[in-house]
C-alpha cells in the first residue's frame, strides 16, 4: 500500500470515528439532559417534563426546535467574530475528549500513549472559549463570567491532573485503555476507586468546577451574573453551549469511569456461575465483548452523572474566593498526599511482596 | 515521515522571523511577550524536527523542549508579573514610555 | 499609585436575583463591592394617596398589595388602627382566627424569604421546597379566605367570615398526606419540614460558608438604621413588638424571640427567620386549640355601612413578616381617611444595603439581598 | 505524500497566517487569541512530526496556560489600551517595517543561516527511517535519570518564578 492511500486512510478513519463520537456525543446528550429534568424534578418533589412524549421523552427535542428556529440576535457593539464563533470554540474540547476514551474492549478512536495529557492540554480550549465569549459580548456580566470562569478552570485544571496522577502511577501508563487492562487484571476490589479514594473524591470536586456546575457554577451564576459568559446568547447558539456543557458532563463522568471505575470491565452473562457458560456461551467472541464492555462503560457513566446532578441540585453555590481557597488550600494539597501515599504504598508492597512479611496485606489495596 | 527536512525547518525559522519582527515593531510590552512565545515556539519546531529526522531514539531533543517551555512558562509569568507592576506604577504597558532611567 | 479601574454593574430592575424590581447600582473592584446604591421606585403605586379617596373598609385591599407576600398583617395591622382610632371591641373568636391567620401567612412569608434566599445563593431545590409548603399555606388560606395571595378576609372589627367546617383538624404525631387541615399542616411543619431545612440548608457546610460571617450587622448599627423585625433580632436585640408592646391578643400565648448573635450575620438572618417559624407555629397551635374548645359564631360586630371615625389620629406599631409595620393614620372625620402613613420594614431594611455591601464580594451581595428580605411591593408601595 | 504535503501545508499556512496576524491584529486579544491558533497549529506539526508527547505538552502549556495568563494580564492590565490601540501617522520606514518584509527578510536569513550550519555540521545527512519511535515512558526514564539535575532545576525555577509572581502581584496590604 502506497503512503498516500495510508493518508486516505487515516483522513477516512478519522472522519468515520469522528462522526461516531458525535453520535455517541449527541445521543449521550440528549439522554442526559432529559436524566437532569427527570432527576431534579425527582429531587424536588416534581413531576419534570411530562407532555411530549412517554415521561417526556421528546422533550428536549422540543426544546431543541425551539431553541434552533429562535432569531440569531447578535446584539450591537459585541465583537462580531468572536461573538460567532465562541460556541463552536467551546465544543472542542468536549469532543476531543472522547478521542482518547476506550469505550469498549476494542472500540478507542485513538489510543494515544499520552491519553491523560491530551485530556488536559484540550481541556485549556474551554478557557479560551469561554473567554471568547465572555470578551466578545461586550457585556459586563459576560467578562466578569468569562474572569470568573478562566480562574476557576485553570485552578482546578491542575488539581484535576493531580488527583489523576495516583492512578498513572498504579497503572504505570498513560494510556487510558492500558489502565482500563491493569484494572481489569485486578478484579473489583483492584479498581482504582478503593486505592485512589482519595484522588477520586478530589477528581470528582475538581471536576464538578472544571464543567462549571453548581456548587461550582459561578461562571454562570444565574443570581448574580445573569448568566454569566452566554448572557448574550441567544436560539442555537445558546443551544450549543447548553450541549457544551453537558458533552462536557458526560466527557468527564467517562473518564472518571474509566479511571476509576474499570471502564468497561464488568461481568458478561456468560460469567454468571454454573448456568452463565451454558446459556450465554454463545454471547463471546470480539463482538460481544464489545457490546458488554460498552454496556458496563455506559452503566459506570451513567452512574458518575446521576451523582452529579444530584450534588448540582443539592448543594448551593460556593463564592469565588471559597472556591479558590477550596482548590489551592485543600484539594491541591490532598492530592498532593494522594501521591505521596500512593507512592509509599505501592514501594511498601513491592518490597513487602518479595520477602512474603504478612505485614504485606496491609498495603494489598496498592499492589 | 518522507517530507524534506526544509519544510518544518523553514516553518520554524518563518516564525522565528515574524516573532522577531514584531517585538521589534511593536511597543506594547505584552505583545512582545507574545513574540517572544512565538520566536520560542519556532526554536522548539526546529529541535522537534532535527529530533525526528536524525535522532528519532534520543529523548535529549524532547527534554529540551520540556525545558524551554519551562522556561517559557515561568517568563511569562515573571514577565506579566512584572508588566502588571508597570501598569499599576506608570498607567501604560507602552515599552518606550517606561523610560524613568532616561536622564 | 494608580489602582485598578472600578467597574459599575448594574444589578436590576431585571436581574434575576433582585427580589422584584429593586435595581442595585454596585461598584466592583475585581470581585469586592466598594459602593453599593439600591435604586427604588420601579414598583410605586401610590398606595398612600390612593388610601385617601377610599372609605376604610376600602383600603384594607390595597394593604394587601404592599407587602403582597404577607397579606394578612397588613390588613391586621391596619385593621387595628382603624379599631383604635374609632375603639371598636373585637370579638375574641375572631382576634383568635386573625391571629391564627398572622402567624401562618407570617410561616408562609418566612418561607418565601428563606427559599428565595436559597435560591439566590444557588440552592435551586430549597426555594421549590419553600414553594411546595407555601402552596399548603395557600391552600387552606383558600378555603377559609376564597383567596390565595392577597385575601381582602380582615374586616374592621373582626373578620368576614368564620373558618369552614372541618378545617381545624386535630392534632397528630408525624405527616399524613390525606390531613388537609390545619392541624395537619402544623404538624407535617414540624415533623418534617422544619428538620428538612435544617439537614438541607442550615447544616450545609457550603451554604454556612456562604452566609456566617457575610454582612454582620452590630445592634447599634441596626438600632440606628431604624432595622426591626429579624433583621433586627438577628442582631441580638431581643425586640419583638408582640411581647414588647403587645397587640391584639398576644399577650395570652406562649412563644420564645428567637435572637442571633452579637453581631448579626446573614446565617444568623437566616437561623432567627426558621426559628420564628417554629415559633409560629407554636402560637398557631394555641390558637387552634383555643378555637377547638371555644365554638361560637359571633366573629364580627355590627357596624355602620359607612365607617367615620372621630378627627384625630392613631399610629399602630405591628410586628409584620418583615419586621415593624407602622400605620399612622389620620382621621378628619369623614368617610376616608385624611392620611395614611405606611412605615415600612422593607423600604428601612433596603437603606442598610450601602452599609452591609460594601468590602464584599459581589455574590456576598445576594446573600445580603436575600437575607434582608425585601419585598418591593412594600418598599415602593 | 500528496495528503502529508496537503497536512503540512494547511498547518504551515495557519502558524504562519496566525503569527502574521499576532504581529498586525489590531486589538491585543485579538492578538493573543491568534497566537493561541499559532500555538495550536505548531502542535498538530508535532503531531505530524509524531511526538505526541511534545504536542501535548504545546497545548498544555502554550494554548493553555501561557495564553490564558496573557489574556488575564491584558484584562488585568489596562482596559484603555484593550479595545484601541494608538493609531500614529507613519513614517515609510515604518510602514516597511510594518508590512512584514521584516519577517520575511529575517526568516529567510536565518532559514540560509540554518542550511548553511547544517551541511558544514556533523549531523547525519540521511534521514533515519521510521523505525522505533520515543515513547513517554522512555522520555520519563531519561529526564529522571540523566537529566535529573536540570529537572531539579527548572523545577526550581518554576517555584521561584510563581512566587517572585506572587509577590508582584500581590496588592499591599496594610
């Protein structure tokens, strides 16, 4: 094969994976945000969206459509080029996220070696975006958004790289599908959720004020910034950001899944004792174990963004200079120890491991 | 990688050149700043490429570039630093009015 | 040294966090408000002039729309002065069901202020809460008034009709959703939504960093400004006009003033307003317990069609939802009234707003809002 | 090659449009938004240049962190000189230097300057073929075992630099 058909190649790929994630990123978002409604109209003794459609399922495709056939006002005086294209700015980093995530056993668009890096370094596009945004209106709620928003993603972008460090340091890879396979070697208990608590209590926070929600939303803070960096926003480029956010949601309750969680390990029905191989014995092969590992992914993402929304409608808005201290003065710091521990731990078992001391099983969780 | 050493090579020394040219066009004291990112940004290209091309095995080219963009980073915070303190002392980020040691 | 430039952000008449139409002109360095002047008026409806080409049963209508979230007390309080400027006796049945009706519209506002405070500071599930228990409020308000808001149900002398059949209830351990009654709103009140705030907003540790220590009010402060009501109390000052100079019949119940700290803040704000509630609710349940054993029909005396009270002139002092209601009223003699001075808590709260505001941050400025709790209704009248 | 040479060039137009703007953009945010492009645009090189690793940490550090710190300092700095920048009367010397001949001139300077280092230099004139690529880990072992020291130090430097930032930035308290 000639090296130009292997460009064509790689251009083809990434165009059909490309639009794969955009599926699984849309699909995902749409049951997202009807999980939001449902759950927060649950939490506070609601009913939600119940018209269009069964549970108001069609709700949000009625949104939608109203959203999209709304006037594109582009207000006065904004700066009209960066007022444009702020929203399409804000999605890359969403979207580019789901490049590295290993859906299933063999279902990764591109399995970088550096798949935590990435993650953080498209993470920055956020920042720039919502500064895009919030400079472009030409609106004071919106800079003082945009300010608010940039601070607060930077801060908590090195402590969300932090809290990850614990697990890279257990796996021993980058590598976001290697990690999923070290977990997988390691049975339940080996996920990192029970050695890395602490990095995953960190994570979650961090992540909580990296996607700007309550109790971290201040960018936004609808009270005091109307609506912080999309005040001027309107129809369908409102509705991007809306989509933004929650693409955003689901990028990271995915990684968390599959740091954390096991990705896509999980039991198949063929793993079911005595009856599972007879019955479900044909449910093997590649195939399957791609259909069950994006099962269990999806179940584990699912899982991470029920408990998100339910601390978004739970706990009320933190101020900016809490939200600082949180970050630098504690959370920074625990990661920090999170690292240290994790190093010492893993040290004490392979020293402990080798001379076969019982003292050994006291660091079993960090083998 | 079967594209000629000049292409990259070039790239870097085009930007290294606009980077010149505007910190010394230009007065704003963080606009040079930027120029002098983008010259930076040449000189990694340039490293990144002799790296690839001839040293694909030795790590010593990317750690270099670790080490200016280290560098990199802390001048731009140093120097932003420093250039909030003009601002706040002298109320301009124009270069060539900060000129108090002129006699 | 040059500073950073100040930026002036205009909070309001449209802003979602404004309780109403108050607009807030805020000076920010950075994030930290160095001036703050609220900017009144977008709400006036001439509710004093208005009052003197009605008859006196007339007005009490339009003292339901000035602090519209507290409807009751207005018309209480004006009520009161019209008896004490013409010494009409009121039958104790019906001081029984106003002060019953004060004290939950006085629970219903509270609820209000704290769920709007919520919300303001971000807790959007709070302020539905505070909705969802209001709406129970209301509810039993519309059986016994016919109205849901603003209920026209206080007549001078007593009051327009006697409570529906069926409606006091008795009293129960615990919550019983079919309970429609009274009773059995006190007691799912207690049981259950007094310990709901506690475990959801005033035991969170986020929503106490929000508001301990933000905005303290020292009581001399306070006294100065001319603050009543919780804002007041908040402050340490125990002063409640109901047992400091009672009115009507509240000197026959038993209930506590609940007080904050020395130097109020917007978490004790917070804490003395649930804790009147629980208050409250005591005083309801007297009331019901004396309505149970003391039926009767008689609620309202015969009065002239046309009220005209001697010439002369009367204030009342009323403890309201949001503090000291003051009505001066004067008479000429004629069927309308000569003058009608509303003093309102609101509208004495809102001038503190410069002085909590500024050294704080910009979201502080919510929380301050909210926990002062005004309603622009009255503060424009 | 066509689809490699169509890459490069799309990326090498968008660096070099985007510092080009970077130098004539009228308003600094402008400015420094095309130089978070430039600064993106010389990643995806390095990814063509398959060090993903560097390209990452370009992101990271350019797109990311320097150009958000430049963005604060422009917001922070001034507001005066964020929407207008001072429109002097030019002098022909000037408006040559502001055409960019400069850059051009400068750039092909040094591009000779290179060439010529790098025949009369000892570096291998064969391009060694794809084989064995660096990995992460193997850039990891070498900074922690033979770059060690200077790892040290520039760590070092990086502390120094954010609390000598602090400290210039921190408003006096009484």
């Amino acid at each position: 094969m000639s090296l130009a058909d292997l460009w064509a190649q790689h251009w083809f790929r990434a165009f059909v994976t490309g639009s794969l994630v955009l599926v699984f990123a849309l699909g995902n978002f749409y049951i997202t945000l009807w999980l939001e409604r449902k759950e927060s109209a649950w939490i506070q003794n609601r009913l939600g969206p119940m018209r269009a459609g069964p549970q108001g399922l069609l709700q949000v495709l009625a949104d939608l459509f109203k959203l999209l056939q709304k006037e594109d006002i582009v207000p006065r005086n904004v700066d009209r080029i960066l007022f444009l294209i702020a929203p399409f700015i804000a999605h890359i980093p969403a979207l580019l996220i789901f490049l590295v995530v290993p859906f299933g056993p063999n279902m990764v668009v591109a399995d970088y070696d550096i798949g935590i890096i990435m993650i953080a370094a498209v993470t920055s596009y956020a920042v720039i975006a919502t500064f895009i945004a919030g400079w472009g209106s030409n609106n004071k709620y919106s800079l003082l958004g945009a300010m608010r928003g940039a601070a607060q993603m930077i801060s908590y972008e090195v402590t969300l790289v932090m809290s990850v460090i614990g697990v890279v340091m257990m796996a021993g890879s980058l590598k976001l599908s290697d990690i999923v396979l070290a977990q997988a070697e390691r049975g339940v208990l080996g996920w990192y959720l029970f050695p890395q608590f602490i990095g995953f209590i960190v994570y979650l926070i961090a992540s909580l004020a990296e996607l700007n929600r309550a109790p971290f939303d201040l960018m936004e803070a609808e009270s005091e910034l109307v609506a912080g960096y999309h005040t001027e926003y309107s129809g369908f480029r409102f509705a991007i950001f809306l989509l933004v956010e929650y693409v955003h949601m689901i990028a990271w309750s995915a990684i968390a899944a599959t740091l954390f969680l096991g990705g896509w390990v999980g039991p198949t029905p063929a793993d079911i004792p005595v009856i599972g191989p007879k019955l479900f014995g044909w449910m093997t092969g590649p195939v399957w174990d791609n259909v069950w590992g994006f099962f269990w992914f999806l179940f584990k993402t699912y899982l991470l963004i029920f408990i998100l929304i339910w601390i978004r409608w739970t706990f009320p808005r933190v101020r900016i200079d809490q939200l600082m201290d949180l970050g630098w003065k504690f959370l920074l710091p625990v990661s920090l120890f999170n690292i240290f521990l994790t190093g010492v731990m893993k040290y004490g078992w392979n020293v402990l491991a080798e001379s076969g001391s019982p003292l050994r099983w006291i660091f079993w969780l960090w083998r | 990688m079967q594209l000629p050493i000049y292409f990259p090579l070039g790239l870097g020394a085009l930007l290294f050149g606009i980077g010149l040219w505007g910190a010394l066009t230009r007065t704003n004291a963080v606009r040079i700043l930027m120029f002098i990112e983008l010259m930076l940004n040449g000189v990694n290209l340039n490293l990144m490429t002799f790296t690839r091309y001839y040293y694909p095995e030795n790590a010593t080219g990317p750690i270099l570039t670790l080490f200016v963009m280290t560098v990199a980073a802390a001048e731009a915070s140093i120097g932003l630093a420093i250039i909030l303190q003009i601002v706040r002392n002298r109320g301009t980020v124009e270069v060539d009015k900060v000129d108090l040691l002129k006699g | 040294m040059e500073q950073t430039r100040e930026l002036l952000i205009n909070m309001g008449p449209q802003h979602p966090s404004t309780h109403g139409v108050l607009r807030v002109l805020v000076k920010l360095d950075g994030e930290t408000i160095t001036w703050a002047e609220p900017d009144i008026g977008y709400l006036h409806r001439c509710f004093e002039k208005l009052s003197e080409s009605k008859t006196y049963t007339q007005v009490i209508p339009y003292t339901d729309r000035t602090d519209y979230l507290s409807a009751i007390t207005n018309e209480h309080a004006f009520c009161l002065a019209v008896e004490k400027l013409m010494g009409i006796e009121v039958p104790e049945r019906a001081e029984y069901i106003r002060v019953m009706m004060a004290e939950l519209q006085r629970i219903c506002s509270h609820l209000l202020g704290l769920g709007a405070m919520a919300l303001d500071l971000g807790a959007v599930t709070g302020f539905l809460y505070a909705w969802r228990d209001r709406e129970k409020i209301y509810s039993l308000f519309e059986r016994i008034t016919g109205g849901r808001m603003l209920y026209n149900y206080l007549r001078i002398g007593g009051v327009r009709n006697d409570l529906p059949e069926g409606i006091i209830g008795t009293p129960k351990d615990g919550r019983d959703k079919a309970d429609k009654t009274i009773w059995g709103f006190i007691n799912y009140f207690e049981s259950y939504v007094l310990p709901e705030w506690d475990d959801l907003l005033t035991n969170n540790r986020i929503f106490q960093w929000r508001t301990q220590g933000v905005a303290p009010l020292p009581s001399e402060v306070a006294i100065a400004y001319g603050a009543s009501g919780p804002v007041l109390r908040a402050s340490g000052v125990k002063w409640d006009l109901r047992k400091n100079v009672p009115y009507s019949i509240y000197d026959r119940f038993e209930f506590d003033i609940p007080v904050g700290k020395e130097n109020g803040d917007c978490f004790d704000r917070w804490v003395v307003r649930v804790e009147e509630m629980r208050q409250s609710a005591r005083i309801v349940k007297q009331a019901l317990q004396w309505l149970a054993e003391n039926p009767g029909d008689y609620i309202a005396p015969k009065l002239p069609r046309v009220l005209k009270p001697p010439k002369g002139e009367v204030y009342i002092r009323y403890e309201g939802s949001r503090g000291e209601v003051g009505v001066h009223l004067v008479s000429d003699g004629s069927a309308n009234p000569y003058k009608v001075k509303w003093r309102s808590p609101c509208f004495t709260h809102l001038q503190l707003l410069p002085v909590l505001a500024p050294g704080h941050k910009l979201a502080d400025m919510i929380a301050i809002i909210g926990s002062i709790d005004i309603v622009l209704g009255e503060v424009d009248r | 090659m066509t689809a490699q040479y169509l890459s490069f060039g799309a990326l090498a137009l968008v660096t070099l449009w985007s510092a080009y703007k970077v130098v004539t953009a009228r308003l600094i945010t402008h400015a420094a938004l095309w130089m978070a492009l430039s600064f993106t645009s010389v990643s995806g090189i390095f990814l063509m240049l398959q060090q993903e690793f560097i390209a990452a940490l370009q992101v990271l550090i350019y797109a990311g962190a320097i150009t958000t710190m430049i963005i604060f300092a422009i917001m922070l700095s001034s507001i005066r000189e964020i929407r207008v920048e001072p429109q002097e009367k030019r002098s022909i010397g000037q408006r040559i230097r502001a055409s960019g001949l400069l850059a051009v001139v400068v750039g092909l300077v040094f591009a000779a300057f290179m060439t010529y280092v790098y025949y009369v230099s000892e570096i291998p004139k064969e391009a060694v073929p794809d084989a064995g690529l660096l990995t992460v880990r193997q850039v990891g072992a070498t900074l922690f075992t033979r770059f060690t020291v200077p790892f040290e130090v520039a760590s070092i430097l990086l502390l120094l630099a954010m609390i000598g930032a602090i400290i210039l930035t921190a408003k006096e308290t009484e």
